[in-house]
C-alpha cells in the first residue's frame, strides 16, 4: 500500500524522518546486514547485537564444550571452569601448563594441523607467537570497555588480538620483623640505601630479570652500576620461593617479590610486607582466541566470560590484579609494543644486566 503524507510544517517532517528510519531498517536493501545471524568465527567474535549472550549460549550447548589452554596455576583455573560451566552448562576441557610448555603443544599442533585450542590464556608471548602464525581471530568483548588500553592489543576496528585477564605486580617485600623501618625504600634510589647494603636477594628467572628491565627503564643504566655495590644475593629459585625465605628470615628483603604472594601470606599472619616502585612490572595473563576454534560458539562464550565481572571475581579471588581497576601505582606491561623479535633481545639483555648485579 502506498504511504502518502501531506506537508502540514516541521512536525510532518518528524513523523516522515522516523518512518523512513522504520522502513531502513526493514528493508532487505537497508539494515539487512546487522539483523543476519553470525556464522563464522569471525563474525561471531565481533558480534555485538542484542541477543549476543543467547545466540552464543545456544551455539556453545550444541558444541558440547570449550577446549580451554592456560599457563594458570593452583585452584584458580579449577573455579574458573567450574563457573563458567555452572553459569551456561557447558563443560570446559582444561589444558594446563607453564607458558613455554604451552608455546610447544601449539607448535606441534599447528605442524600437525591438528587443531584442538579453542581459547589460549597465558603470558603474552605465547599470544605474540600466535599472532604471528595467523592463529589469532580478533574479537571484541564488551566487558573491555573498562579495560586500559594498555591491557588491550589493538586489532584495528575496536576488535583485540589479545587482553590482560589477570595480572601479577613485582615490587619490592621484606620482612616486618627483621629489616627496620629506617631502611624500607619509597623508591628505587631507596635501594641504594647503606643500610640494605648485604640484605637483598634477586631470583634470577625472568622474574628478575624483567625487575632489572624495569629499573633500567625508570632510572637508567648507572643506577643498576650502584646498584651492585649494595651486595646483592641471587637465588636460582622461584619469586615465591623467595617469599617464603624472606618470611622466614633467611633473605630479609628483595624487589623481585610478586604482590599477590605476599598478600596472601601476610593475611595468614605472616611478617611480610609489599610495596610499589617507581613504576610496577605486571606479569599479564592475556587471553586469546583461537583462528582454528573446532567449538566457535563456546569459545567467544568463554572469552567473554574471563573478562565479565564473574570471572574477574573468580580471579581476584586469588588476589590476582584486575586490569580494570586502578591501585594506586604506575603499571608497566613489559611486552606492550614489542615484537617477539624485539622482546627477545630486550631479555636477553635483562638477562646480562642481572648477571653483573652479583658481580664484585
């Protein structure tokens, strides 16, 4: 039937402007594309329209499952799968593993194109190998909106390769009962204090090494040069390792010590403390999504649910970092803007000016 209106002034005009509106966005020729249901990965990754949870649920359910690889530890990983199969019903096959164990599993697989990942969470250089495989599918969250950009890998149109679910932040801890409060640092020049001289540890895994990345950041090179004299100790062990000797007074402070670790003792009562530097290293767990997902609804569904508040509750219950709040300190995530290339030589010489810290 055909719609005829006669001209009466600007309030016709209204009335016409909204019905062409209403026919644009039923017309076949008009907003087609944004009322079509999703298919592919890529699409699904991106959707963003209204029933975005129900049409994921739906799929995820007749998927049967999410195949989930994550370098987290402890019971963490355990209660994010049990919500997330809680919440929606669908089950989570967890693959966990130390991030260079995970690189491996990946490598072999995309050998033998034989592709059973559907989300990979773990540290960023897994996430930058990936990337670099074309084994990434952009996707955008809307829990990400809180998000700082910083936590986020920009994949062009408001879409990510990979964001920060978690986050671990180093900084300096010591032993309430042993060292002075004359002697606890405020800063990093705080460490060149005489009366720490013989009284810090560093580990020597990455953990130190990217602690030393960040001092030469903030305070250059020289720093690190009087840094040395301070008699530093270095310890093949793990940061919480190295929390547990400073809890019980065998190292009486260090600055590669991880805040969660000390958190969660100091709660328990022990008599440890933590506190930021100039600026903080953030040890990131990212999350991504796989190119080859064999379960593409449950895999958007799962990378949404690691980034909405239930799953960022779940983590923060095991006093990991959130990269949508604040905390009061200056964050530095290490491989923000690095290539794999770039990341590996910036290490490599972390590495060596670590060395020559224990060097008389």
């Amino acid at each position: 039937m055909p719609l005829i209106l006669i001209y009466s002034g600007k309030k016709t005009v209204r009335y016409l402007a909204a019905i062409i509106s209403i026919l644009a966005f039923v017309h076949p020729f008009g907003l087609a594309a944004q009322i079509s249901k999703p298919t592919t990965l890529a699409e699904l990754a991106v959707y963003n329209g209204p029933d975005r949870e129900q049409l994921l649920i739906a799929g995820a359910k007749k998927e049967g499952k999410v195949v989930w690889y994550t370098a987290l530890a402890g019971g963490s990983y355990k209660d994010l799968a049990h919500g997330f199969e809680a919440k929606y019903g669908v089950s989570v096959e967890s693959y966990r593993g130390a991030s260079r164990d995970l690189i491996a599993k990946v490598l072999a697989e995309s050998q033998a194109k034989r592709y059973l990942m559907d989300v990979a969470e773990s540290s960023p250089p897994l996430l930058m190998l990936m990337r670099a495989m074309k084994r990434l599918t952009p996707f955008s969250v809307p829990h990400l909106a809180k998000f700082s950009a910083d936590a986020k890998e920009d994949a062009g149109k408001g879409t990510v390769f990979w964001a920060t679910d978690r986050e671990s932040y180093m900084g300096f801890a010591y032993n309430k009962d042993k060292l002075p409060a004359t002697a606890v640092p405020k800063n990093y020049d705080g460490l060149l204090n005489p009366a720490l001289k013989g009284k810090m540890a560093f580990v020597t895994t990455d953990t130190g090494s990217r602690t030393v990345g960040a001092m030469l950041r903030a305070k250059g090179e020289e720093f690190l040069k009087r840094l040395r004299a301070q008699e530093l100790t270095m310890h093949s062990v793990s940061a919480q390792a190295l929390n547990d000797m400073i809890i019980s007074g065998e190292v009486e402070a260090s600055p590669t010590i991880f805040r969660n670790h000390a958190l969660v003792a100091a709660a328990k009562g022990a008599p440890v403390a933590w506190l930021p530097m100039e600026i903080v290293p953030a040890s990131a767990g990212s999350a991504g999504l796989s190119s080859q997902a064999p379960h593409p609804h449950a895999a958007v569904l799962f990378v949404d649910f690691l980034f909405s508040p239930d799953g960022q509750k779940i983590l923060e219950s095991y006093d990991y970092g959130s990269a949508a709040k604040e905390y009061g300190f200056k964050r530095w995530y290490i491989e923000k803007g690095m290539s794999i290339v770039e990341l590996e030589r910036e290490s490599d010489r972390w590495e060596k000016l670590l060395r020559d810290l224990s060097r008389k």
